[in-house]
C-alpha cells in the first residue's frame, strides 16, 4: 500500500511539474513575440539631442563622434546609446524622473 501512495504522489508530482514547465515555456515563446528592442541615443537635456541632431550638417556623419563632441562641451557625459528590450503589453509599473524619482503601480 506504501509503495503505490508513493507512486500516485510522485505521478502528481511529475504532473504538476510538466504544467509548470509548460506554463513557464508558453510565457517564455510569448514574451520572445512580442519583446521590441530599441536602440537609440538619450541626453540629459533636450538642448543636447537637438545638437546631436545639428552635427551632421557641420559635416560629422558618425554619431558616436556627435555624442563625444556633446560630451567634451558639457566636461562630462550628458549623452550616450541606450538599448532597451521591451515585452508589450499591460504596464504594471510608470516612473518618472523629475529630480525626485518616483515609481507608483
């Protein structure tokens, strides 16, 4: 009797585990859809986009080379890349950065 609770246990426990796994494979492929990965360049003020964008006309095409020049007019980093992957879909958290940082649900 002891030997067939153990197996009926451990059949629940293997079943449990293949919903889980499946569970947790369906989230992963979902979330593989429906990431978009977005790349692009972030300042600490508008003005300094604004110049990024204006150097290609003073003849510097890399915008590496744009971004070191913003840099090396403010002495410090004020620009750079950033990348991001994003899952759409429901927000479940909005921040806001207006010098007092604040995250709300």
């Amino acid at each position: 009797m002891k030997y067939v609770v153990h197996l009926v246990l451990t059949m629940v426990a293997l079943a449990l585990l293949v919903a889980v796994a499946n569970m947790v494979s369906r989230s992963i492929a979902h979330a593989q859809e429906n990431a978009q990965h977005i790349t692009g360049v972030i300042c600490d003020a508008p003005e300094q986009i604004e110049t990024i964008l204006l150097i290609p006309e003073q003849g510097e095409t890399d915008p590496q080379k744009a971004i070191e020049k913003v840099n090396e007019v403010a002495k410090k980093v004020v620009c750079g890349y950033l990348s991001v992957t994003a899952i759409i879909g429901k927000p479940f958290q909005r921040c806001y950065s207006t010098g007092n940082d604040h995250c709300s649900r």
